[in-house]
C-alpha cells in the first residue's frame, strides 16, 4: 500500500488569526481561587501569553525533522510518525499511541530512547490532528483495526509491539484479542479491566468505591463529550483560549504531581502549545471526541489473548489499581509494575523511566554507550 510522505506548513493567515484571537481572549473572571473550579483567570492568562510567544516555525522545523507519512486505511487519511531502528541487529517494532487530550508528539522523546533497539512507530489516533476520523460507531476495537492494518498491512510487520495508555491502551487490548499472533506483548500505562467489573475481595472494593468517587469530581469533562460533543466543539473550535484551557485542564490534573514543580516543567516544555496548535490548525478538536461519543458500542471485551504488561501510571485514576483486575482482563499477564516516575503522559514526562520499563518487559538491555 503506497504512502505519502508528510511534512507540517502551517500557512501564514492561519497562523495570524490564531495569534489575533489569542490577543483578543476576553478572560473570565473567576470567583474561585487556583484551580478550584477549573482553569481560569490568571493561570489562563498566563498559558494564553505563553502561547503568544511560543514559536511555532522553529517547532514545525524540529517536528519536520522526523519521518512522517500519510496512508490511506479504509478510506481514511492515517498519519504516523516513524523513527527507525539505528542500531545493529534485528529491532522489534513497537507502536507507541497516545490518547486524549494529546497527540503524537507526545512519544518523540521516549521514540528516541528507543530507537537503538526498537522500530518505533507513533500514529495520529483516528480523529487526532492529522488523522482523519474513521466512520461511526468509532469503538476501541475499529482504532486497533486500523492500527493492525497500519503495521501489518502497510508495513510489513509480522510481529510487532505496543505501549500506551488512555485511547490508545484500549486499542491495545482490543489488538491483544483480535490479533493475538501479531503482537509480541502489549504494555498498558493503565489496567486493564474485565468485562464484568464486580469486586471480589476488600482491595478491589475500596477500589472501585474510590474510582467512583473520583469520577464524581472529575469526570464531567468526560459526560459532555459523551452526550453534548457538538456544544463543546462548536466553542473550543472558535476560541483558541478555551481549547488550550481544555485541553490544559486534563494535563494538570493527570500529571505525577508528586513532585514539586512538575506541572511547571511541563508549561516550561512547550508540549501544552505544540498539542494546542495541532489541534487548533487542523480543526480536530471536534474529531476527537468522537470515541467518547460512540464509547456506548464498544462491546464487552473477552479476554486479552496476547502477553501483557501493566507500567500503572501515577495518576488519580490508577491509584490502588489492584493486579487481581488486571489478571482476570488478561489471563496472560506477564508484568505488574508500579511506574517510578510519570501520571498520564508517562512517556513525555518521565521518558527515562518509561524507555527502561519497555526494555525490561521486552528483555532487552540498554546499549552501553561507545567512547
């Protein structure tokens, strides 16, 4: 199947209306402090003058600097990001996939640990920035459709690898019992559930009990895109400012906020306004939301067939994650380990530790250096 090669040009007038709306943000006025309510006032302020003077030629000179292509999958435009394997011998391909809000850029820089050993290979998710959407219903397992053909098909791949999380770990485990032979192990940022999610001991009752706590404080974001998407598009597609403070919000909340300053370096790296511009200039918010819209047609998922491993993220949700769900979602789990370092984007925030958890799943050893 043939593919085109791809390289980001944002041209100059979309370029120009987005700073002149960022300019022209009419901030809200909020009467709660921090992020009590969410991500407003000043701390908007701030990230909207940080867009401002972020510079998006120089990024779009550095992403150019990787291997991008665009193929046709199903009728469907699929954009991925490859950095092949550059040292001696065999590597194993390995999907790395992101999910929501995010994108791909997300995984260059764990795909450049990995690339002594691995052939990385990092899609746009249906629906995400350069990606089109796939036909409706858009479940889990019609995104590991595509990502099989994407690697099989395209590619050439016999066998390959994933890691991820979010959208993207849910399309994983769809490959893990759809295409089991295909996949040398699947490693999941998240556990995995069963399809019937009923505790069966203390640990897995206090667990879920606390989820649903959880979800009560956090997952608003969640039901409007699963019964309101046009309402929110319709706003985040006109104002620039309201799409960074909704993709920025989940950012802030999903991190490892274990650490001092974290939400910080993540400001101070630009990501928040790389994401925000690919979603913004390619008009794909909207898209985004469609798995959260159709996520009622993913059907109950049998168990996973292909090896696993769980590198259990430090974010809210994860927390106390017991391996008892995890093993009865995957009778062939092969790895339960608690990631050291990172919460949602482990692979952008903590890309060291995420490089060795992949490597020791994988049973590769770091190449030592040459002097």
């Amino acid at each position: 199947m043939a593919t085109d090669d791809f390289r980001l040009r944002v041209p100059d007038d979309v370029l120009h209306d987005l700073r002149d709306r960022l300019r022209r943000t009419r901030h809200f006025r909020s009467p709660r402090s921090g992020w009590e309510g969410g991500l407003g006032g000043d701390e908007l302020r701030s990230l909207v003058d940080g867009w401002l003077a972020f510079d998006w030629r120089a990024e779009e000179q550095r992403l150019n600097q990787v291997e991008q292509h665009l193929v046709d999958i199903a009728g469907h435009r699929l954009h991925y990001a490859r950095l092949r394997g550059t040292g001696p011998g065999e590597h194993t391909p390995l999907l790395l996939l992101h999910g929501w809000p995010s994108a791909f850029v997300e995984y260059l820089p764990l795909a450049e640990l990995l690339r002594d050993d691995f052939d990385v290979v990092i899609p746009s998710l249906p629906g995400f920035t350069y990606s089109e959407r796939l036909e409706p219903p858009l479940t889990r397992r019609a995104i590991a459709d595509a990502l099989h053909e994407l690697m099989s098909g395209v590619l050439g791949f016999e066998r390959y690898a994933t890691f991820g999380g979010d959208i993207g770990g849910g399309a994983s485990t769809w490959l893990g019992v759809d295409h089991p032979e295909s996949l040398v192990g699947i490693q999941l940022l998240s556990g995995p559930f069963p399809a019937e999610v009923e505790a069966q001991d203390e640990t897995e009752r206090r667990y879920l009990e606390a989820l649903d706590v959880y979800d009560r404080s956090d997952g608003g974001y969640s039901e409007i895109m699963q019964t309101r998407p046009d309402t929110i598009a319709a706003a985040l597609a006109d104002s620039p400012a309201g799409l960074l403070a909704w993709i920025a919000d989940k950012w802030h909340d999903w991190i490892d906020a274990r650490e001092d300053g974290a939400w910080q370096r993540v400001v101070e790296s630009g990501i928040l306004y790389t994401i925000a511009t690919l979603y913004w200039v390619t008009d794909s918010i909207g898209s985004s939301f469609q798995q959260y819209y159709d996520y009622e047609h993913n059907p109950p998922r049998p168990p996973i067939a292909a090896p696993v491993g769980v590198y259990l993220a430090n974010e809210p949700v994860m927390a106390g994650f017991p391996r008892s769900l995890a093993e009865r979602a995957a009778p062939d789990l092969r790895d339960f380990v608690q990631a050291p370092a990172g919460g949602h984007f482990a692979g952008f925030e903590a890309p060291a530790a995420a490089a060795a958890a992949i490597r020791a799943f994988h049973g590769v050893r770091a190449r030592t250096p040459v002097s």
